[in-house]
C-alpha cells in the first residue's frame, strides 16, 4: 500500500513540474505588450458636486455639466433654463 501511494506522489510531482515547466516557456516566449493607458478628463456636476468622467456626463448648452440625466433635470426645473446663476 505505501509503495502504491509512494508512485501516485510521485506521479503527481513529475506532473507538477512538467506543468510547471511547460507554463513558464509559454510565457517566456510570447512578447509582453504594455497595456495602453488612456487618460480621461474628471469633470464635476454643478448640481451635487460629484466628480465622473467626462464620458459620462451630461452637459447644457451653456456649459452646465451634470452627472446624469436626473441631476440636469433636476436643476432645470429649480432654476429653469434660462437661469444661469447656479453653476
């Protein structure tokens, strides 16, 4: 019984290094890419304050930005559009 758990060990070890092994030449020979990184504008919303990306905002005509649709609404209809005094 000890002789058979003693070949499943190491069984399981040769396995574990040839794994092992194997991963490490895969990685070796594929070229590292650097990630591209794109740097985006932070802009805050003139209504709560909160700062979002600029993708991901909603903006007015003259030049309220907002964080989303509710926020811009929402001032709208408190200083409605004409107003320009909240900013």
């Amino acid at each position: 019984m000890i002789r058979i758990l003693f070949f499943v060990f190491l069984a399981f070890l040769v396995w574990l290094a040839v794994r092992t092994l194997g991963s490490s030449r895969k990685r070796r020979d594929e070229p590292v890419v650097p990630a591209e990184r794109t740097i985006e504008t932070i802009q805050q919303c003139a209504w709560c304050g909160v700062h979002v990306p600029a993708a991901e905002t909603v903006s007015l005509p003259d030049g309220r930005i907002y964080c989303g649709v509710p926020h811009r609404d929402a001032a709208l209809q408190v200083a409605g559009p004409d107003d320009r005094s909240r900013s």
